[in-house]
C-alpha cells in the first residue's frame, strides 16, 4: 500500500477506529491476516462438525479428552520452535505445516482410506488447529502493538476475523455439494495461505514503520529460553496464572451453557434438519451483532474504561444469562443468552483480553500465552465436560446448574477487574511499541 493510499484510507477509517496516519498499513494488513485465518477456518468447521457425527456422538467427550493430550504434547513443540526461529520465519512455518496437514487429510478423504479413524482424527486435530491458529495470530498482535494502541485498534481488527467468520460459512454453504465435503479442505488451504501473506506484509510495514522511530522488538531474533519455559512462567507470574484462570472460568461457563443448550434443543426436536436451522441462526445472530459492536464501540469502550473492565462484562453476561436459564429454560432465552455472551466474548471481552498480553515480555507473549489459549483452555472444557455430566448423572437439573454457576461468575468478574489493574501497572513502566 503506497503512502497516497495510505493517506486517502486513513480518513475513511477514522470513522470507525482511532487509526493513526502511520499506523493505516499495519492495521489493513492485521485486518486481513485475521479475516482469511478465520475464513479458512470457517470452511473447515462444518466440515468438523460432521466429521463428530461420522465418528460417533457417544465419542464426543474422548474427542475433548484426546484433543487435550495433543495439545500438551504440541505446545512443548511449539516452544522450542519459537524459542530457536525469529518471528518472520516461525510465524509462516506453523501455518504451512497447519496447510500440509489439510492437504494429507484432503487425500485421505478423497481416497476414501480408513473413513472413521480418519474422521476421529480430523475432529481433534481441526480443534487443535483452531486455537493453536488463533493463539499466534494474537500472539503476533500482541507483539506488534503496545497497550494504548490495542485499545484502540483490538477490536476493529478482531472484526476481521469476524467477517471472515462469516465468509466462511458462505463458502461452505454454497460449495459443499457441486465440490463435495472433501475438496472443502483445498479452498480452506487457499485461504490459510492468503493469511501468510497477510502476516508477512504486516511483518514488512511495521518494519518500515518502526525504523522511523526507535524499535522495541527485533522481529529477526529467535526468542530463546526453554521448550517448556511456559508453563514455568505462569508458574511463577501471579499476572499470568490471572489470565490462565479467567479463560479456565471462561470454558466452565461456556461449557455448562453449551450441553444445556445441547439438551434442551435436542428435547425440542428430533429432526436434525431443524436442529441444525435452529444453531445455523444463533451462529448468525452472533456473528452479525459482534461485527456491529466490533466495529462501532470496541475500541471506544476498550479505551474509555480500560481492558479490565471491558474484559469483566463478559461474566456479567453470564451471571445475567445463568439467572434468566434458571428462571425459563426455554429455547429462546438459550439463543438470547448464546447471542448474548458469544458477541459479548468476541466483539468485546476476548479484544480487551489480548490487551491484556500487550505488557508482557516477548517470550512471554508466544511462550506462555500459547500455554493459556491452547492447553489450559482445552484442558478446562475436557474437565467441565466431565464435571457438567457428573452433576447430571447426580441428579442436577438444568435450573439447578444455572444456579449454581452464577457465584462462579461473580469470582470471574472481580479476577477481571483486579487483571485490568494490574495491567494498567504494567502499562506505566512498558515502553510503547511503536
């Protein structure tokens, strides 16, 4: 993007995101690197979905299990890689190696070769992916841009990811049948390869950008330290261990809401079709209420009342929606309370949550945030899918679960308040980035 397209954008994004002049091209870039990730993911999704009925439903709750196992075997990988490559040269490696696994899944499927074990495997590994995907990409983010400048630019461009979200569904819809389920996986491999290049066009701008004024990070050296310098690190850092039990609250009461909305949509009917029509319009609810939000008062709130704060309306969402459960457990308050929360989650509190990154050290950032967003968040909806089906198996009713979860989110809500502070301590002796 040439300056003069710089300075003709610039005018027009200030509408709706506090853009500085110098920081047009970076922001497009992160913009773009988060719409086609999650466009790609978006295409493989109802492909994995799928994928959990051709293996068994009965399965579902070994998949999460298995799904966690990997994940503590991947991150130590993961934190060597990061520990001996520079970031230009870790970041497209992770997602190439993500495209040649689509590929050898993509052969499988066409081939027609061992379809159930294969099935199993794709359902793991896309849950795997998705977060492992994700993770870096915010880790990238949170690297780039310091804390003052997250709260301004976050939430525009999560919105891209958003819209990617719903790309991708597009996609799906539309080509599943002439192409077939499997050939899905190429144009979601196409997709995730237009997000590297995103990803190394930003890498370039913000160079460029930060040789104008003094660099605070040096993008061509590899971060060191240890392969398990991670967990170690959340070990020792009450911020840290903070962040790593908000996202463990965030996957009980997301947990607990999605096998109640399980139950009590499966108790409406039973004709999958409906089923499917019924989750297709939570899923657009949410996805256009958060691109609103995203775009219109993200990065305002964020900025006018701080990251802890916007990072606490997510669990006042919750206790709001537990209490409305538990007083009328009907379809219509589980698809308000999905809507609720899920635009909540994505267009406000996850924003403020990355900013939350924003005031680490670097190998912090890829290290130990890669600890939090994969293993301690699968490790979580493994141990309350559990939990939540022992309660059952006792008796519980779905009103007395609701009940029961709402003082959890108060403790949620006061940890985020007191991260937010914390953060705003950290912010003071951070240095900005760019």
């Amino acid at each position: 993007m040439s300056a003069a397209s710089t300075n003709a954008v610039h005018p027009l994004l200030t509408r709706i995101v506090a853009v500085q002049p110098g920081e047009v091209r970076a922001l497009l870039w992160s913009f773009g690197y988060f719409f086609f990730l999650l466009a790609g993911y978006y295409v493989l999704r109802p492909v994995r979905d799928e994928m959990g009925i051709a293996s068994g439903i009965k399965n579902l709750p070994w998949l999460f299990t298995a799904t966690f196992f990997v994940m503590l075997a991947v991150v130590p990988l993961y934190g060597a890689l990061v520990a001996r490559l520079p970031r230009q040269k870790f970041i497209p490696l992770v997602y190439h190696f993500f495209v040649a696994n689509i590929v050898i899944f993509w052969v499988f499927l066409t081939q027609g070769i061992a379809l159930q074990h294969t099935a199993m495997v794709f359902f793991v590994w896309i849950s795997v992916f998705n977060l492992f995907a994700v993770s870096v990409f915010w880790s990238f983010m949170a690297d780039l841009y310091g804390s003052e400048q997250g709260k301004r630019l976050f939430g525009f461009i999560a919105a891209g990811g958003s819209a990617g979200a719903l790309l991708g569904p597009i996609i799906a819809t539309t080509l599943a049948v002439p192409l077939g389920r499997a050939n899905l996986l190429i144009i979601a491999a196409l997709l995730l390869e237009v997000a590297v290049f995103c990803a190394m066009r930003l890498e370039r701008a913000t160079v460029a950008f930060k040789t104008e004024r003094a660099p605070t990070t040096k993008p061509d050296a590899a971060l060191g330290g240890g392969w398990l310098a991670g967990i170690a690190m959340i070990a020792r850092s009450p911020y840290l261990a903070g962040i790593a039990l908000w996202v463990a609250l965030l996957s009980l009461a997301g947990t607990f809401l999605y096998f109640q909305q399980i139950e009590i949509v499966r108790a409406l009917s039973d004709d999958p079709n409906q089923r499917t029509a019924i989750f297709a319009r939570i899923d657009l609810a949410v996805s256009l209420l958060t691109i609103v939000v995203q775009f219109a008062a993200t990065g305002k709130l964020i900025k006018r009342f701080g990251a802890g704060p916007a990072a606490a309306f997510l669990p006042l969402v919750f206790a709001i929606g537990f209490i409305a459960l538990w007083a009328t457990p009907m379809l219509w308050v589980v698809i308000a309370f999905q809507a609720a929360q899920r635009a909540a989650n994505f267009a406000i509190s996850n924003p403020a949550r990355e900013v939350l990154f924003t005031v680490l050290e670097r190998e912090e950032k890829y290290k130990a945030k890669n600890v939090i967003d994969n293993v301690v968040f699968r490790g979580s909806d493994a141990l309350f899918g559990w939990v939540f089906h022992a309660l059952r198996g006792a008796g519980l009713e779905l009103g007395a679960i609701s009940l029961a979860t709402v003082p959890v989110t108060a403790a949620w809500l006061a940890l985020a308040l007191a991260l937010g502070r914390m953060q705003e301590h950290r912010t003071a002796i951070v240095a900005p980035k760019f």
